[in-house]
C-alpha cells in the first residue's frame, strides 16, 4: 500500500473515532436532561441509539484490525492504530454508563426526582468536555499538546469525584431522614456512579493519547503526569 493511501486510511479511521465520540457525546446530554426534566421519550431515544454507538466501535475495530493485517504498521503509526482500538472502547463504555442512565430514569418513571438535580448535570458537563479535551488532543497528535490535555484533564476528574461525594453524602442524609426517600435516592445514586465512571474512561483517553503521541505510559490525576512505563525508541 502506498503511504499516502496509507495515509488517507488513517486519517479516515480517526474521522470515525471522531464521529463516535459525538455520538457518545450526544447520548451522555440527553441521558442527563431526560433524567433531570423527567423526559421518558428522551430516556427511550437514549437506550435506541445505543445501538449505533455499538456499530460505530464496530466500525472502528474493523477497520483498525484491516489496517493492521495489511499494513503491518511499526513505531508511530501502530500506536496510532492501537490507541484509536483502545478509544473506541473505552467510547463505547462511556455509552453503556448513557443507556444506564437513561434505564435508570425509566424505572425512576414520572416522578419528580428526589432533590433538584443540579450536580449530577455539572458531573456530566464537566465528564464531556474532558472527553472533547482527550479527543481534540488526540486529533493533534502532538506531544507537547497531549502532554498538555492531560494535564489538565486530571483537576476536572477530581471535581467529579468531588462532585460525587457530595451527591453521595446529600442524597445519604435525605435516605437516612426519611425511609421513604431510599427507592428514589439510590436511583440517583446509581446515575451519578455512572456520570463519574464516565469522567475515568475520559481520564483514560488522555493517557493513551500521551502514548499515542509518546510512546509513554502514564497515570494521569491531581494535575500531575506519572510516568509508568516508556517504549524504548
């Protein structure tokens, strides 16, 4: 294959990984305003186009897998194509963490939640734009600028999980008053565990964008980068 249809091939997968994460992107919003507003027809749409988000990784592995088998690519573009494997995966679990979501809002049914969501929405907006942020960064495939989004990506993470700490605590004083409160308050629960499980595949992106474009494996969190392992060459 000549190396600019080589080329072309890649820059058409990241295209689709791209296009993935607006998809994922999408469904974590409307799973959140459905949960928020009481949308069940919302929460209904959540759970349908997961199925897209399902044939999209799809898409994705399969062409990452014929890029592989007839390039046999080294260095830098097989960490290209192994890292956009990776993303679609961890893009895709994002979308679960979506349906589960809007699953939960189902069985939540008509009734108002049991306080006024408010952190479980400024969870989600801030998990998505890390996630824009992993992704931008991807795109670049420069090592000064993954070395930087991951960076700050790992101060949004823990303003999640401080985030989610409080819900957890709120929502546990509302259960621990009134019995009554137990059904309705594990629901949300369960929604915001999965807003903050969304930010960790987000933080997940980042580090393998920095191996991407480094060949570094790192830990990255608390707005500092560890390095845990370094591909020689």
């Amino acid at each position: 294959m000549a190396r600019e249809e080589f080329d072309h091939d890649l820059q058409q997968l990241e295209a689709e990984l791209v296009l993935l994460g607006a998809l994922v992107e999408s469904s974590i919003f409307n799973a959140l305003n459905a949960i928020k507003n009481r949308d069940l027809v919302l929460s209904e749409k959540v759970i349908q186009d997961d199925d897209l988000i399902d044939d999209k990784r799809h898409l994705v592995e399969d062409a990452c897998m014929d890029l592989i088998r007839r390039e046999a690519p080294v260095a830098s573009d097989l960490r290209r194509i192994i890292s956009a494997l990776h993303i679609a995966g961890e893009l895709e679990r994002m979308g679960d963490y979506a349906e589960g979501i809007a699953k939960i809002s189902l069985m939540m049914g008509p009734e108002p939640p049991l306080k006024e969501l408010v952190d479980i929405p400024a969870m989600g907006e801030r998990a998505v734009h890390m996630l824009k942020q992993s992704l931008d960064a991807f795109l670049t495939r420069n090592e000064i600028a993954a070395r930087e989004e991951a960076l700050a990506i790992g101060p949004d993470d823990d303003e999640v999980d401080d985030l989610y700490r409080k819900v957890r605590v709120d929502l546990l004083a509302l259960m621990k008053a009134d019995p009554a409160n137990v059904e309705r308050g594990t629901y949300l629960l369960w929604a915001a565990h999965n807003v903050e499980r969304i930010a960790d595949r987000a933080t997940n992106i980042a580090e393998r964008v920095v191996y991407q474009a480094t060949g570094d494996r790192v830990r990255v969190g608390a707005g500092k980068e560890e390095r845990v392992f370094e591909t020689p060459g």
